[in-house]
C-alpha cells in the first residue's frame, strides 16, 4: 500500500508487508494530473538506502483515445544498484498497470523473499 496527499511537499511511504520499503517527497506534481516528480528512497536494503535519493518521474501524454505513460527513474551516481534493480522491477509494475487498466485485475503478482 501506498500513503501520501499526493501534494507538493508532501511525503509519500510503500509498505508491503506491514514493512517500509520506500519513501519520500512529492516535488512536483502538474496540474490535471499529467505530471508527477518524487524523490524517492529505498528504506529496506541497506545498501541501496546508502546510494540516498532518487528521483521519479511520471508523465501522462493523451494520444487519441489512450494515453501514453512516461516513466523515468534516474539518481545522480554512476553505476547504481538500486536503478539497476527498479530498472528489473519497472516492467512489471508498468504491464500489472496496463491489465488493471484493461481488464480489472493484475497479471503479476511480485513477493519480497528473505534477503531480497
């Protein structure tokens, strides 16, 4: 689950599990909803939440009848391994979003195993 206003400056905080994976900071968010910029910090693997912030971006662009979704995750050091993770784990949140969006229901289901 994930909590927040979803306001500028407001913090935002992903549980799975009961457990605090990520969290962090609305820093932008355009008016009807196209857009939405947060920081973002991995809270459960100690040596991605060392790597420090992270920043994500969310586009939403109308093309006719569908939309398309710009996702941009990115942090400013070379050679990080949280991006070379959610680099992994992005497609399969995308594609879950696009069968919710179709059909109701998600296709994959993703489980945190000991040690992920």
């Amino acid at each position: 689950s994930v909590e927040s206003e979803w306001k500028v400056g407001s913090t935002w905080r992903m549980y799975a599990d009961g457990s605090l994976m990520d969290s962090g900071e609305i820093l932008e968010s355009v008016s009807q909803k196209r857009r939405l910029v947060m920081s973002w910090l991995n809270e459960w693997k100690p040596e991605f939440k060392a790597e420090g912030n992270s920043r994500c971006v969310y586009e939403i662009e109308p093309t006719g009848a569908s939309a398309k979704l710009t996702l941009t995750h990115s942090i400013e050091r070379p050679d990080s391994k949280f991006i070379g993770a959610v680099s992994e784990g992005w497609p399969m949140v995308i594609s879950n979003l696009k069968s919710l969006l179709e059909t109701g229901d998600v296709a994959l289901v993703y489980h945190r195993g000991p040690g992920d």
